[in-house]
C-alpha cells in the first residue's frame, strides 16, 4: 500500500479537450502520436505536456500604419487564425510554445506595414478598407500557410486619421457635394430651356395655321363685320376709310 501510495503521489494528470493537440514529450523526445482527448496520467518528473490550440484565436495589434504620402495612421489590427492541427507537431518543433509571438505576431505586423505603406491615408479610412484587409490577408497567407498556420480573417478598426488628412477629406466631400447641386441646378436650367423652345414651337405653329387660314375673302368678311358693329355702336365715331382699311375717330373726345 504504501509503495502505491508513493507512485500516486509521483504521478500526474492532464486532460486533453477539444480543440487542443496534446504531445508527450518523455525525457526530451516527443512520442510519435498525439494524446486523444480525455484524461492522461504521466510522471512529471521525466514527462512533459504541451498542449497546442488548434481553435481560432485573435491577435490584437495597436499599431502606426505607415502610408502611401509618408504618414502614420494609429489603427487597431485584428489577426484571427488557427494552427493546423496536422501541422501541431512540426509548429511546436521549429517554434516551441510560444509561436504566436515568434513566427505569428512577427509576420503580421511585417505584412501590415508593407501593404498599408501601398495606399494612401484615406484608403485606410474607408475608400478601400476592405481591399486593404483582403491584401494583408492574401500576403499573409503566403508567409504563415507553409509553417502550419491558417489565416481566417484580417480587420482594421479603430483608424485615427491625422487632422490635416480629416479635413482634406472633408473638404473633398464638401466639393462632390457643390459638384452634385450644380450638376441639379444646370440640368433644372436645361430641362427649362427644352421647355420654353416646346412651347415657341407651339406657338409658331398655331401662329403659321392662323395665317395660312386667313385667305383675302376672310379678311374682307371680317372687316365688313367690324364695321356692321361700329354702325350700330351708339358712340358718335367719325370713320374714314379706303375701302380697304378703315381709320376710326372718336367724337366723343
């Protein structure tokens, strides 16, 4: 019982859960298979357990992006990725337990740099924010694939533009904006134009059917008319006449 006991107390657990590669690594040589997942009983004293997660996980990088003009434009940059579980082994071997900051964070901020110092200031804010994120992500994938590492996203968030940046973007806003109402303004003034040429051409027309209308026969019929009319007038008028036109003057004056 009590040599039991004394092995008991030598002895050692760990339980493996998932998303986790376990490798057993006894006096300085790793075993050839991963441990399942459940609970493992080990000497510590001769035996060591590291444990890789396999399960995404997120990197958060504040750091000054270098841009296209020569500028600096604090940011926040958010790495989610996971190691290969195939690829647990060789990650611990070339990288030990503490790849992240080794081979992950180094080729991050590396890629992040190289790619933003390509664009310009207000890219990073929003023009091509996402182009930007799926270019750190392309060249990211090129340098971490092939040492076991899977890269799922890149954000950037959190970007504080330098205030010159800020108001020459604004000030481009503010010109598109006069652009677009002068843009209104000149076509309203066009579609006005169209309207009142419409409108002469109305006019001309109904002008050029009245006088291709008004023959000799019915001018003289009018004229007799209108003087039928001033006969019977109760004024006292004076009308003097050519037999064509006549002059009317008022004696009531």
């Amino acid at each position: 019982m009590l040599g039991l006991a004394l092995i008991g107390s030598l002895a050692s657990c760990t339980i493996v859960r998932p998303g986790e590669v376990a490798l057993k690594q006894r006096l300085g040589k790793l075993a050839k298979h991963e441990l399942p997942q459940g609970a493992h009983g080990y000497n510590p004293f001769i035996t060591r357990i590291f444990k890789i997660n396999v399960q995404t996980v997120e990197l958060i990088e504040p750091i000054p992006l270098p841009t296209r003009e020569g500028l600096n434009v604090d940011a926040k940059m958010v790495l989610l990725y996971h190691v290969k579980p195939e690829k647990a082994r060789d990650v611990y071997t070339q990288y030990g337990i503490n790849y992240e900051k080794v081979v992950v964070e180094t080729y991050f901020l590396a890629t992040v740099r190289e790619v933003t110092s390509l664009y310009e200031a207000k890219d990073l804010h929003a023009v091509k924010r996402k182009e930007v994120e799926e270019q750190i992500k392309t060249e990211l994938k090129k340098n971490l694939a092939e040492k076991g590492f899977e890269v799922d996203a890149v954000l950037l968030k959190d970007v504080i533009m330098p205030p010159s940046i800020v108001q020459a973007i604004q000030n481009k806003v503010n010109a598109e904006q006069a652009t677009l109402e002068m843009d209104f303004v000149i076509e309203r003034q066009k579609k006005e134009a169209e309207r009142k040429r419409i409108e002469a051409e109305g006019i001309k027309a109904a002008q050029q059917i009245i006088n291709s209308s008004l023959t000799q026969e019915q001018l003289q019929y009018n004229s007799i008319e209108m003087m039928k009319g001033l006969i019977t007038s109760p004024n006292a008028k004076v009308i003097i006449t050519d037999g064509k036109t006549p002059t009317i003057l008022d004696t009531q004056k």
